[in-house]
C-alpha cells in the first residue's frame, strides 16, 4: 500500500489551533469575576470605567474544574517565569485607582 505522506510521522496527539483575526485581537479586562458550582467554574473579564455606572462584561469562560486547576497551574508557571525575566510584580491591596476624567471629558447638566 502507497505511503500518502511520503515521510511525514504525525503526531496523533497534535492538536491545530485556529485562531481568527478578531479573536487575535484580544480583549482588554481590568476586573474578573470567578463562580463556581459542583461542576463548572464561570470567570467573567469585565472592562469597568471610571466615571460609567455599568462595567461591561466582555468574555465569560466557562470550564471544567479540571481545567480550572490546570489552568491555575499554567497562570502560577507564567508569573514565575514573567518574574524571573523582569522582576515581581507588585501587587497593591487596593482597587486601581483611575484619575476622574479618565476616558474623556465629563458632561455638565
């Protein structure tokens, strides 16, 4: 039987990722929300605004507890290595604070 790959070993558990120009783009969130239930785990990124009453949630992920633990573990390996390249990230006690025309001039009523 002819050989249709000529050479060419595939991996069997290689996986293609697609990723779209619009997903590529990504999605800025200053604020996450995390729910969980026996069998899910919800985590909202919210983009909130001073001086806007309403945040915005603009993705909501919705994974497997297994996925949640693995994807802690991915996050922890990150920082660890995003420190030792650029020192520890400071991390404050307090919300961010963000300067009262933040996002463009206030309206007058």
């Amino acid at each position: 039987m002819a050989d249709d790959h000529k050479g060419k070993k595939e991996n069997p558990n290689q996986i293609n990722i697609e990723l779209s120009e619009e997903v590529a783009e990504g999605v800025y969130s200053n604020l996450a929300m995390i729910a969980h239930s026996n069998s899910e785990f919800v985590i909202d990124f919210i983009r909130l605004m001073p001086g806007v009453p309403k945040a915005k949630v603009k993705s909501r992920i919705v994974i497997t507890p297994e996925h949640a633990k693995r994807l802690l573990t991915a996050l922890n390996e990150n920082i660890h290595k995003y420190e030792e390249t650029f020192g520890p990230i400071k991390k404050t006690e307090e919300a961010p604070k963000f300067p009262i025309n933040f996002g463009g001039t206030m309206g007058e009523a």
